[in-house]
C-alpha cells in the first residue's frame, strides 16, 4: 500500500546527474546514468546510451529483473544511431518510491524519463512483463509513443498460469536449491538446449512480488491494443506463457498495425537467448519509423 504520498500526474519530471559514469569510449558503447525525480512519488535510474540527437527507444525490462538485461541490444541500437533509455524499476539500483499501486503507476515512471529526456515520442521495446507497461503508456500517453514492441508477450486476457507463476517464483528465488531453479528456468524462460545458467544472477524477488500485484490490479482490456499504435510484435518459437496462437489472434483482433515476426529458438527469456536477432528487427522497424535518420 502507498503510504503518505499523494499521486500528482501532473507532476514534472526532472533529471539530476549520478556522475554520468562513462563505460567506453564511443558515444554506443559509453553508458550514462541519470536519475529522474518524480516529484515525492519515485527515483527512477535510467541508462542511457547512443546520440542525444537519435530516435529515442526505451527498453523496459521482465518481471523481478532489471534494465541490464538488455546492455547487447541496446549497444547495438546505439551503434545503429538510436538514443536507448533503459529505466530501472523501483527497488534495482538505484530506482526507488512507493510501493506500485498499479500498472498505471510503472507507466508514469516511464512517462516521466521520456519527459526529463527531452519529451516523445519514442520508440517502446517491453520484454515480458515489460510489454504491458508499454502498452498501457502507449494508452493513457499516445504523445509520448510512436510504436511499441512486444517481446514475450502475455497479451491473453487470463493471467498467467499457475505452474507458470510458480516457476517464475522458483526461478528468481535465491534460497532454493540451485538444480531446482535450473529446472524452472528451462520450463518458464529457455527453449531445448539453450543455456538457462545466466539467468541465476540478475533477479529482485521483492521487485517480482510488487510488480505482479501492479500487473493484476490492472484490466487486461485496459492495455491490450497498446493505444492504437503500430505493434512489432517478437514472438518466440518456444514460449508456455506467451504462445504463437496467441500472437495470431493478437494480429487479427489489431489488424495491419500489428507486425508478427517469429524469433527462433527462443522462449520467454527471448533477449537473453536471442539478442542479436532482436536487436536487428528492432534496429530495421526503427528504420521504417524514422527513414530520415539514417538508422541502421
């Protein structure tokens, strides 16, 4: 529960500067981190990297996990000329507020570093968990927006399964026997073969825990069209929570707006299996947004 704090939406975002912090030397590879007030509400971290003067993308992490995550893809779209925002959740690094009363909540935190950095509309890329909160912005801020990634996608209108929730909690938590969450890892995350082991590290239980309570006080309905705007959708070949069938209907419930493509050999932890994969459609639907910047 919020505690004391009154909810302004029309609060303005401001940015202060944590040292910058440079990693490399080119503007791609070299890492900025800023954080951006939210009036008395939160703090959120946001790393930044590529041309101040690119495309804005904003990368929004999975369930319990951070804005790491994505450090292959969003160098490579930060080669490719593209400004990459990656904020971190309350609660991982050096993010922090008030407890998430809702989605709307994790929507407004980005809002505000879209704002600080300099206004919309920006490219959204929600992995998981991630592409409801893009969704939803994409709703409640269609200025903000100009396109919206999905990439393992929960879009159904039912939560997830319960063997499903149960080996995300297994999978992100600490305490269980490493073989066992080895185990839940390959059933929730990773397709046949492909190697679950760097997923160990990298989770926040309380994150995952306070998030999901956001995600299910939030109507399915609420954010399933994602706002009306154009949809790249990056559906894995391997996914129990986010299934193919599922992307099919998706499409035709939202028409040409929405772009399927496949990733192969790729489950729920689509980015970490396939990051190069999805960088380059990211980089190529970018292109199509933006064909006067040069991306590419």
């Amino acid at each position: 529960m919020r505690a004391n704090v009154t909810m302004n939406k029309r609060t303005k975002p401001e940015m202060a500067t944590d040292g910058g912090r440079p990693e490399g030397s080119d503007t791609a590879a070299r890492v900025e981190r800023t954080l951006v007030l939210r009036g008395d509400i939160a703090v959120i971290e946001v790393l930044a990297q590529g041309p101040t003067s690119g495309p804005r993308v904003v990368l929004l992490p999975s369930l319990g996990r951070g804005a790491e995550d994505f450090e292959p893809i969003a160098a490579a779209l930060a080669a490719a000329g593209l400004r990459v925002l990656r904020p971190q959740p309350r609660g991982i690094g050096h993010s922090h507020g008030c407890t998430y009363e809702d989605l709307e909540d994790c929507a407004e935190d980005v809002a505000a570093v879209i704002e600080a950095d300099g206004g919309g509309p920006a490219f959204l890329a929600g992995h998981a968990f991630g592409n409801r909160v893009s969704r939803l912005l994409a709703t409640d801020r269609p200025d903000l927006v100009t396109a919206v990634s999905l990439i393992a996608a929960n879009v159904g209108h039912a939560p997830s399964p319960p063997q499903v929730r149960a080996a995300i909690r297994n999978s992100a938590n600490p305490e269980l026997p490493r073989e066992e969450r080895l185990e839940a890892l390959r059933f929730a995350f990773f397709a046949p073969g492909n190697n679950p082991e760097a997923w160990l590290d990298g989770w926040y239980p309380h994150v995952l825990a306070h998030q999901r309570m956001a995600g299910d006080r939030t109507s399915r309905q609420r954010d399933y069209a994602g706002g009306g705007k154009p949809i790249l959708y990056l559906q894995p070949s391997h996914d129990p929570l986010a299934h193919v069938e599922d992307a099919e209907i998706f499409r035709r419930d939202n028409g040409d707006r929405v772009k399927v493509v496949i990733v192969p050999n790729a489950s729920h932890a689509a980015i970490a299996e396939q990051p190069d994969f999805i960088a380059r459609e990211l980089i190529a639907y970018a292109a199509q947004l933006w064909p006067a910047s040069k991306i590419g």
